[in-house]
C-alpha cells in the first residue's frame, strides 16, 4: 500500500478490499474492465454501489443479464471506453477504483488516464493482466472453487 495505491500480481487484494469495507473504508466502487471482480462482488454484498465500465456491448450485456438491475440495484453497468467516461466524472470520486483490465499490457491507456484516476479514487487496486491471475479472478467471480 502506498500513498492509498495497492499494486499487486497476487490475489492479495480481495482480503484487504474486504478489510477495508468491513472498517467502512469504502463507500463506493468504480470498476473497469467489467466481468464483476471479486472485489465488486464483495462490494455489493456489503451493499456498497459498484459502477463497472466497459467497451464491450458483449460484455455489458452479460453482466445486465447475470446481474438483473432488480436483483442488484447497487451495480451500474456503463458501456464506455474507460478513457472517456473519466474525462465525463468531472468531481465524481470513489473510495476504490478497480482497473480490472490488462495495465501492463495496456502502457497506453495507464499512461493518459493514469493521473486521472489517481485523481478520482481514495484507493486504487491495479489488477494484474497476466492470463493465470486473470483466469482465476474469473473463476472465483463465477463460483468456482
């Protein structure tokens, strides 16, 4: 953890989030690169709002058809390029920014929104990219042991 910004390629981040919303740390999540993360479905089980983010109308989609709005009205799925919907935030903050996806194999994107993130959030998790790690968020955000 440094000045509120965890970096980690391990799954360390999920019970360090869920420490910090049970210490009523996080009051809001922003989400990018949907799919729902284990940190989302923490969030929303601790009744915190979750806006995911995504470019992918495939991928919104699911999530509108995983998570109905009736069922989870705390979750705000946002079709949007992330770069964009930050520049449209304008004071909006969150307590944890979620970046779900790939930062390092995306230099690009960290490198134009990288400030503006570090702007809107009080913590921010950057979740690695690297195909293992990623399948296994997968796994665990789909119920799998």
């Amino acid at each position: 953890l440094m000045d509120g910004h965890i970096v980690s390629p391990d799954p360390f981040p999920r019970p360090v989030a869920e420490i910090a919303m049970r210490l009523g740390l996080i009051s809001s999540v922003l989400e990018i690169g949907s799919g729902v993360s284990p940190i989302s479905r923490l969030a929303l089980n601790h009744n915190i709002p979750v806006t995911t983010v995504d470019n992918s109308p495939a991928v919104i989609n699911d999530l509108i058809a995983r998570y109905p709005a009736d069922q989870y009205p705390l979750l705000t799925p946002v079709l949007a390029e992330a770069g964009q919907f930050l520049k449209s935030l304008e004071d909006q903050r969150y307590s944890l920014i979620n970046l779900g996806i790939p930062y390092e194999l995306n230099p690009e994107f960290m490198a134009i929104s990288g400030a503006q993130l570090a702007e809107k959030a009080d913590f921010m998790l950057l979740q690695s990219g690297r195909p293992g790690l990623a399948n296994m968020d997968h796994d665990i955000a789909n119920g799998a042991n």
